[in-house]
C-alpha cells in the first residue's frame, strides 16, 4: 500500500506544480529571468528525479549529450519543459523499453529530443496535444490518465524562449517529443 500511496501522492504533486505554473503564465506572474545554464547538467539534474520511476518499470533511461551545451534561458521555465517530457515518456513507456534523452546544436538552435518506445499517439490526436480547447488524455501504460496540461504548460514556456515543441511518431511505436 505504501506504493500506491507514494505513486499517488507523485501524481497529485505533478498535476498540482503543473496547475499553478499554467495559473502563473495565465496571469502574468511567471518573471521569465534567461541567465547562461550548460543544457547538459539541466538535463542530467531532471533525468536523476526520474532514475528510480524508470527503474521501477524497468525503463532504460538513456542519454545522447555532449559533454556541455552552454544556452540563454530561464532556468525553472526549461527544467520544468524536460520534467514533464521525461515524466510523460516513462508514463507511456512499456516495461523493458527504452526513453533516450538527446541535444544538439543545429544552425540556429538546439534541438532536444525525448524519444520513447511506448503506446504512441494516434495520428488524428497528435495536432491536438498542445491545445488548451481540446483535452487530449491518454491511458497511461498503467492504466492511468493523464490531463495534457502538461504539455500545454511546455509549449507556452518554449514559445516564450522563441522555440517551437512538436511530436512525431505512431500508435503503438512510440513518439519523439
């Protein structure tokens, strides 16, 4: 029981900083302060939270990185996009499967990735996942739900960097967020 407890107290936790980080940006109160970050330890630092989450499905959490990536950014708002990508791939990953982690710099950005081999998303779903008017929920791998306020939350702070966030993939083969 303890278990379920704990899951059930991370879930609620999760949903609830993901609820008053939206009400922040809703309502202007989200101070979006960039300073110098290196992405890699910024990554590294999330991917910890989630090492025993992974292990526990027997997920393997991999990393692709280079050994620094020096950017411009606000620090909560993008530990915040790479907690809930994480967070959502070991969700919808199947047990003994694999969520690889990846950045690199292309001409005029840097591209992070969150791969998982995991349920996927239905190609009539995946224009609707970052859109506030269309509640996009997805059984979780454990038979949970899921809101999509998660992702709304990550495409509202990586447009207020001047990035863009989208998926790609198929049901049933996993997704690359």
């Amino acid at each position: 029981y303890a278990g379920y407890i704990k899951s059930s107290t991370q879930k609620a936790m999760n949903l609830l900083v993901n609820l008053l980080e939206w009400a922040r940006s809703q309502t202007g109160r989200d101070a979006y302060n960039p300073v110098e970050v290196d992405l890699v330890n910024l990554i590294m630092e999330n991917k910890m939270l989630f090492d025993a989450n992974s292990k526990h499905k027997s997920i393997a959490l991999n990393i692709d990185l280079p050994n620094e990536l020096k950017v411009f950014v606000d620090r909560q708002m993008i530990s915040t996009v790479i907690r809930n990508l994480i967070s959502n791939a070991i969700k919808f990953t199947k047990e003994g499967k694999e969520v690889l982690i990846s950045a690199k710099p292309n001409e005029k950005n840097i591209l992070v990735a969150v791969k998982y081999e995991g349920i996927g998303i239905a190609t009539e779903r995946l224009e609707k996942l970052f859109r506030i008017d269309s509640s996009v929920s997805t059984p979780e791998t454990n038979n949970e739900r899921g809101t999509g306020l998660g992702l709304i939350l990550c495409k509202e702070f990586v447009e207020k960097h001047g990035g863009a966030i989208w998926v790609e993939g198929e049901q049933y083969k996993g997704s690359t967020f």
